[in-house]
C-alpha cells in the first residue's frame, strides 16, 4: 500500500503489515471489511464491477470499474471526484461490495463516477505534498476560528491530491454563521474550502482512540451509522446511571450500550414486575437488587440491610396472593407451621450453643507441691561461697520456711547432718496449735494460761 513503506502490498508480496501493528500512517486497518469470498473461485464475466474506496480517516465510497482494471485490495487508485481528481485504497471489490451497498442503501445508478487509472509514483508523490499540508493548515485555523469567536471544534482537515480543494471537519452544538471564516480561509491558503459539520460520534471515529475496555473504538473500526442510545438501556441492565461510566470518549452515551439490550429484554420477560412492596406477616418485603439471568430477586424487609433472596416464581405466588388478599407468612413460607421441625432444631442448635458459652468456667485447683527430701534440704543450707561471706556490710534477707517443708517438733535437737528428724504430721499440728492459743492468750492478758507467767514468778 502506497504510504505506508512496511507494507507487503506494496512490493507486490503476499502477505500483511510487517510493522508489529506501529503503522506510520495510522490508516491501514481502520474501518477495514475481511473479504471472506477471496479464496472462492467465482467466473470474472459475472464479476460485480463497483469497488469500494476507502481515504482518509475510514471514509469510505463506492466508483465503478469502467476500464476492467486488475485491481488488489490495498492498491491506489485515482477516482472522479467533483471539480477535480483525489487518490483513495481499495478495500473491498466482488460480490461483498453489492451486499455493502445493499447494507449502507446506496443505489447502483449513473450517480456513482468512475475509476481512472491505478496511481503512479507521480501522482503518489504529488498527493504526499498536500497531504503534508493538512497539520499546518488545521492549527492556523483553529487560530483563526479564535479570532473571530465562533462557538465550533475543528476536527480535522483533508486536502484532495489536486491541491485544488480542502474539506474542513467540525462539530458545533448550535448553528455557526462562518461566511466571514471560508472568505479568510481561502485567502489565506489560496484553496476552494468546504465546511463539513459531523457529530460528536463520527469526530471520535476519525480521530480514534482506545477505549475502556482496553481495544480501539468501535466507531473508528467498524461502526460507520450510530444508532440513538437511551439511559433506558442502562436500566434495563441494571446499571449504575453514572454519567462518567457510561460515557464514551465523544462525551455520549457508549455505542456498547446496545450490544446486549436485546439478550436483556428477551430475559425480563419471564421477571415479574413488582411495583410496591410485597406483603407479609414479617413485614413490608422491599425490592433491592433483580438478577436478570439467573431468575432471582433480592428482598428486604422493612428497609432492613439483611437481602433475603428468592426466586421469581416465588414472587410471582405472593403478588398473586397479595392481590387475592392473602399475606403469607415470610417471603419462603406461606404459613407459620411449614416447615416446624426444621425451624425448631435450628432453635435447639441455637440454644446448646447460648448454654455452652454462657456457663463460667470453672478455675483449676492448683496441686500442692510434693515435699522435698532431705538430701535437698542439705544442698540448700550448704555453707556460703567466699565472696558471699566477704560482704558483710548488709546482712543477707533470711527466707522464710517452706510450708510444705516438714518443721520440727519443739524441744528437739537436729541432727549431725542437718536434717530435721521425721516428724509425724500429727504431732507437728497439735505444737502448732498449742502455741497459736499461747500467742492469743498472751495478746487477751489471760493470767489462767499455762505459759503466760509473771514477772512476780
């Protein structure tokens, strides 16, 4: 293809782009039409003898083959335009072209002009130098649509190859008086200038971009008529109206809004409609949430935030209920007794689970300690180290006896050893005993106690 220097069509090869999709035109597969009848053998006498163009920014038009020219798509060819002659690419030709034009309604008339010749290297290089011309031209006229204050966005700008004509692109909200612009326009270029107005949509298709969906807009690719897009499409889908989310990069509403809106409304057929909430001995069941595909219905009761879900044959019973009168118990159960038991073992589950975390645990006794025997009572009154009978300034703290440790029995004498002889528990607590009275009567002032004498004795 002429223009573009890494394409295999135009070294006569078979075969695609071999620029790993960096095209340095940007024009090689916009708006492109796969020719699926291409590898069929169909008689050439028969052969359909229009051809589809396609110029800059997807444009695309249809001439006719007078001249039966060998042509391959991807070819440049000069075409008749009006007041001049402009160079375009075949994308289609055969059987394909009659079904596109059937599909854009385009009459096959004497209307349609012709094809004069596949272009040369001349007139390649004579369309290069006005093509290099439109980037210069398209700034200056922004500046000069400033100057003069008029409310429209210039898009883009196409020269033919001629150098005769240059077609303006732009969009407005509101009708744009711009006599005074094309008088200064063509005194400033020296060119025959035509105003084109398109929509917010088709200046996206001829600037492109990449969506969010992460791939090239449909209207710069394949889409070539918009259809109106509604917010009903929106709610039919249960989508969020959210302006921001649902806008394309041309500020409308997305294209992609319509793809699936008959798979929606074929579904809501069998999804009853439910206008006010429904009634039961629960409470007022409020419609939250509608899952279209799956046939299930998200309620809640009294604007609470627990959903309770059901299916939409179910809600169709209780609106039919609800209009002969009746209120079920629940939006699961039409009576209180269906299904008791299994409502009362979710109880008694309930229940063992609330006794078991209500009882207190219990604290653990702790267990005595065994009583130590006397080769360790030994070790432990061994005779201090040197460096601890060294420091005398502060006398070690004396620690006090252990309870379980055995104590001896008042008036007998340790032995060699050490070691207290054993006593038994029985007469160890009757001294302990003893002594505690002594120590009481001696606090009361008892003169009757056996060991409370006085100084007179």
């Amino acid at each position: 293809m002429a223009g573009c220097s890494s394409c295999s069509t135009g070294t006569e090869k078979v075969g695609g782009c071999q620029n790993n999709g960096t095209c340095g035109t940007s024009e090689c597969n916009k708006m492109n039409s796969f020719d699926w009848l291409s590898h069929m053998g169909l008689p050439e006498v028969d052969r359909f003898d229009i051809v589809e163009v396609k110029f800059k920014g997807g444009r695309k038009e249809y001439f006719r083959n007078v001249d039966y020219l060998h042509l391959t798509t991807g070819d440049p060819v000069v075409v008749d335009v009006p007041n001049g002659h402009h160079i375009g690419f075949v994308s289609l030709q055969g059987e394909l072209v009659r079904l596109q034009m059937q599909k854009r309604k385009v009459k096959n008339d004497d209307n349609i002009l012709r094809i004069y010749r596949v272009a040369n290297q001349k007139d390649l290089d004579k369309w290069q130098e006005a093509k290099n011309r439109e980037l210069p031209t398209l700034y200056r006229s922004k500046q000069i649509i400033d100057e003069l204050g008029l409310k429209m966005k210039l898009s883009d700008v196409e020269y033919q190859s001629d150098n005769s004509k240059a077609t303006f692109y732009y969009s407005a909200d509101d009708r744009v008086d711009f006599r005074e612009l094309i008088k200064m326009l063509a005194a400033e270029f020296k060119i025959r200038v035509e105003m084109r107005q398109i929509s917010l949509r088709q200046e996206a298709g001829r600037l492109g971009g990449i969506g969010v969906c992460g791939r090239e807009l449909c209207c710069s690719t394949w889409i070539h008529d918009f259809k109106s897009v509604t917010t009903s499409a929106a709610r039919y889908q249960n989508l969020s109206l959210n302006p921001s989310k649902l806008s394309g990069q041309c500020g409308r509403l997305k294209c992609c809004l319509n793809y699936e809106l008959d798979s929606y409304m074929s579904a809501l057929k069998d999804i009853p409609q439910v206008d006010k909430p429904l009634l039961t001995e629960s409470g007022n069941a409020k419609l939250q949430k509608t899952d279209i595909f799956r046939k299930l219905m998200w309620f809640s009761y009294n604007d609470d935030n627990n959903w309770h879900s059901i299916d939409c044959e179910r809600v169709a019973v209780i609106l039919e209920m609800n209009s002969q009168g009746k209120i079920p118990f629940n939006l699961k159960q039409d009576t209180a007794t269906e299904n008791g038991d299994v409502f009362e073992n979710s109880n008694k589950d309930l229940e063992m689970l609330d006794k078991k975390f209500s009882q207190a645990k219990k604290k653990k006794k702790r267990k005595p300690k065994k009583p130590e025997t006397g080769e360790k009572n030994t070790a432990s009154t061994a005779a201090p180290t040197l460096d601890q009978s060294a420091n005398t300034e502060r006398p070690a703290r004396s620690k006090r006896p252990n309870r379980n440790q055995r104590r001896p029995k008042p008036g007998t004498q340790p032995t060699a050893s050490g070691s207290t002889p054993p006593v038994t528990p029985t007469e160890g607590g009757e001294a302990r005993r003893k002594k505690r009275r002594n120590n009481q009567n001696r606090r009361k002032g008892n003169p009757g106690s056996q060991n409370n004498t006085g100084p007179n004795e």
